[in-house]
C-alpha cells in the first residue's frame, strides 16, 4: 500500500447564498481596501489516504467529498492532490 495526500475544497455552488462572503465583503471598505470582488468563504479538509494506487485513493476522497464533507445540493467540492502537479477534479453530485 502507498500513501497519497488530498485535499478537498468545499465552497457554496454558483448562486447559493454565501453570507460569510457576503460579510467579508463589505467589511474590506472598514480596511480600507479596494478592487476585491466576488469573495467566497468556504473550508478545505486535507487527508491521507492508504491505497493499492493513486486512482484508488482518489477515488475513496471525491466519495467522501460528495458523501461526507459537502452538501452536494447547496456546495461544490474539488479535490486536489498534495504533492503533485495533479488538476483538481470537481466532485459530481450523488443522484
């Protein structure tokens, strides 16, 4: 078995409320700073997986990504490997 690192990113989906966000935003005037947008809050978990391989490993993160760590109806979850040059891959929501 080898181990491999992940980390998951979970963020409200495109047009989901986010008053965390929301509040970050319009304190930046009390900061005094400008031209930040579109801010999103949301949280990130990082595991380590024991695995036969990679694809494996991935496989049981993007299920507990969907599954455990992210609403799929109101969030979005990527998954991205630690260590690597890896993309990130957008979790599909269960059906």
């Amino acid at each position: 078995m080898t181990t491999y690192r992940f980390a998951v990113n979970v963020l409200p989906r495109d047009g989901i409320l986010d008053p965390q966000g929301r509040a970050v935003e319009q304190s930046l005037d009390h900061l005094d700073v400008a031209g930040v947008a579109g801010v999103r809050v949301g949280r990130r978990v990082e595991l380590t997986v024991e695995a036969p391989d990679e694809n494996t490993a991935r496989a049981t993160v993007e299920r507990l990504a969907r599954d455990l760590f992210s609403n799929p109806l109101i969030e979005q979850a990527t998954v991205e490997t630690l260590g690597g040059a890896a993309p990130t891959t957008r979790v599909a929501a269960a059906r």
